[in-house]
C-alpha cells in the first residue's frame, strides 16, 4: 500500500522552505528552489511507495483520487494524507473505482 502527500502548491512549499532555511540559517540566501532541494534529499531516505504531490501537480478540474489513480498509479486503498495551506491534515483512502472511466 502507498502513501500519497497530497502537499499545497508549489509556490507555498518554496515560501515554507525559505522561511525555515532564514531561521536555521540566517544571511543565508535560499536556493533557487527550496521545495525541490529539500524535497530531493529527504525523498531518497524514504520508502519507494511514499510520494510527495504538490496540488498544482494534478489537473484543477479532476477529483484528486481520480488525478493521483490517473497520473500517479494509486490504487484502491492506498493512503492519501492531504495536508492544507495552514498545515493542518487529513487523510483518507483512494476508494475503489476512482480511476474509472464512465
């Protein structure tokens, strides 16, 4: 069984990024692309079936199980935490059929 963040977009990673970097380390300019700097390192620690999804990753007019079945190969059960634009988070299980066409 996988697991899905489903993160806000990107641009409120790079901001929350940079944010931490100013405070960790301070004078420090960020890299270009926060999000994706840190986002590629800590990915390599983790699980092959754990995937990091900015929402501007998937299509606006599609129901996000559909999207992640569609595009990203989640399958019926599969973990889905979705985390919002305060941080705050929910989570939830790609239902059987969300990939269906018809």
């Amino acid at each position: 069984m996988a697991t899905f963040y489903l993160l806000p977009p990107r641009a409120c990673l790079d901001d929350a990024v940079a944010g931490l970097l100013a405070r960790l380390l301070p004078g420090l300019p960020p890299p270009p692309d926060p999000w994706e700097a840190v986002a590629g390192q800590l990915v390599g620690g983790w699980p092959a079936d754990v995937y990091l999804v900015p929402k501007d990753d998937l299509p606006a007019d599609e129901a996000p199980a559909a999207a992640l079945t569609a595009g990203w190969g989640a399958e019926p059960g599969d973990r889905v935490v979705e985390v919002g634009l305060a941080w705050a988070a929910r989570e939830w299980a790609v239902p059987a059929g969300a990939g269906a066409i018809g």
